[in-house]
C-alpha cells in the first residue's frame, strides 16, 4: 500500500422482493475520512492502515449505518482476510464472509452479524480510471448472490450482490471532480456503468455487462438523463434506454457530497432496478462538508491488537 494511498472493497445487496438493501465497505486507508483528510495534508506520506475503517449500512428497516475508523493497531490484512477491530472480511475461495461487529453512529445502538456473498464466477478484469494508472477499478464479482443474517438488530433476508474494489496511490479529489456509477441486475447479467469525470480531462464512461459466469462485454451505454438533484443539491442522472425515463425508487442515502439510491430504468431492452450512486469530489473538498463528517462517523481507540500488513 502506497503511503498516503487507499484500497477498499465495496459490497452492496438488494433483497429478493426489494424492500431492503445493504452496503459493506472496507477501506485500507479511509479516502472519505477528515481525519485521513487532516492526516494527509499535515504528512503526504501518512501510513493508509492507521486509518483503515469499515462502513456498514442496512436500509428498508430497521435502518443502521456504523462508520468506524481504526488505527494501525486494530488493522490486520492478509492475502484472504482482512480485520478491522472486532469486525472481519473474509474470502474463503467461493465468496466472500464477513462478520459485522460494530457500533452505530450517530445514533448509538449495536450492529452485530454476518453476511454471506457467494461468488460463482470472477472476472479477473482491472480498469485503469485515471489513464496513468493511479486510480484502478476491479469489478471483482458483479453478478452476485448475498445472504444477510444479523442479530442486532435482527435482520434475515437474500438477494442479489455484487462485490467490487478500487485502489489508488493518492487522494481521490485530486484525480476527480465527481462520478457517477451504478449497477443493475438482470435476469442473465449484470450491467455496471461508471461515468467519471476527471479532473482537467474529458469525461470518460466505462459500461459493461457481466454474465452470471463472469463473461464481460463491453457496450456503448445510453446517455445519462437528468434524475432530481438530492436534498444536498447533488446533481444525479441515470442511464436509460431511448425512449425510457429513469425514476427514483428509493432515497437510500443523502449526504452532504455524495447520493445513493434505488433507480428503475430500462437497460440494453431490460426493465431493472438500479443501485445508484452519485460523488462530488469537489463538495468533499470543501472545508465546511469536512467539519460535518465526523458526525456521522467516528474513530476507535477501543481495539489493540498486534498488526499484520502482509500481503
């Protein structure tokens, strides 16, 4: 991991009948972090696992979001598994398995459980976002089956997954303006478009569809229409089928610089419900958004543990 660099692996889930959606990330150095952000500006060489953190957020109700930043002590990452205070991610060669033991913010309350991603097939694919090769994606497991079983609050349901990861070498608002991303599930694959907007560069879109046994095609996506900006004034906008307008389903979130939500659009002929999402890296950058941060998320002194940071 490169000082002052990040990795995360980002899985979300959408129950069968729709009613209830989950995202899991795990960072190695917390780009959306202010102490993180503090850090880097004081030391441009700040080592990425003191502030490696997890963030879990249930949706449909009972709704819970725990953000929880770690320092070095707490942080164990190896090749198949990585520990964050009392809470792990781990790949056991058929999916992902990773145990939640975390406290809510900025309501207390607990958030104990386990989630269950079953990979059939991967796609091996790394997309370069930023053409020096600073900024990379991996569309690790797009078309995805998620179990959820929490026991605080208590939560059981199944649905469709999908497990991606991003690694870059240095802060994410110096390479971005904002982007635009979502992934939808149809009946035989699963379509991920990623609109990115660099910082002093064109605009650059990457759509794929990825079948259930990990195939990858790309294709030229339909152009994005204007969705309704968020309460937060974030510009949204989906895309859709000619002839089709995308509709919000569900506000799942609504911060101060990024958005996250359910859109039902049409894709390549195929009626779908979107998980969607939103950045601006510039609102991010903006001092007043960081002093508004530390409320919704928090950093832990409670775990010690001795560090493994090998790969």
């Amino acid at each position: 991991m490169a000082p002052g660099g990040y990795a995360w692996w980002y899985l979300d889930a959408l129950s069968d009948d729709g009613r209830q959606a989950l995202v899991l990330i795990g960072f190695v150095g917390s780009v959306f972090s202010p102490f993180y952000y503090r850090a880097r500006r004081r030391n441009p060489g700040t080592d990425a696992y003191a502030h490696s953190a997890l963030n879990v957020a249930l949706y449909g109700g009972p709704a819970r979001w725990a953000f929880t930043e770690y320092g070095r002590g707490a942080v164990s990452c190896r090749a198949n598994q990585l520990t964050l205070g009392g809470s792990q991610l781990r790949w056991n060669g058929q999916g992902l398995e990773c145990l939640v033991n975390e406290r809510c913010a900025p309501l207390p309350g607990g958030l104990r459980g386990l989630v269950r991603l079953e990979a059939p097939a991967l796609t091996g694919l790394c997309v370069p976002l930023a053409r020096d090769g600073s900024h990379l994606w991996r569309p690790l497991a797009p078309h995805a089956r998620v179990s959820v079983e929490f026991e605080q609050p208590r939560v059981r349901w199944q649905g469709s997954g999908y497990l991606d990861s991003n690694e870059g070498t240095g802060p994410l608002e110096s390479a971005f303006s904002r982007w635009s991303w979502l992934r939808a599930r149809g009946a035989d694959s699963t379509t991920i478009i990623y609109d990115v907007q660099p910082c002093g560069a064109p605009r650059e879109r990457h759509a794929l569809r990825v079948s259930a046994r990990g195939a990858v095609e790309p294709f030229s996506a339909p152009p994005p229409v204007p969705l309704p900006r968020s309460r937060w004034g974030i510009a949204q906008e989906a895309p859709a089928d000619p002839g089709c307008a995308p509709r919000l389903q569900m506000r799942l979130e609504d911060a101060p610089f990024y958005s996250r939500s359910l859109v039902a659009t049409r894709l390549c002929g195929e009626a779908v419900t979107a998980v969607h999402e939103s950045l601006s890296l510039t609102r991010f950058h903006s001092p007043w958004v960081r002093c508004l941060l530390p409320f919704r998320m928090r950093r832990s002194s409670r775990w010690a543990r001795t560090t493994d940071t090998n790969s």
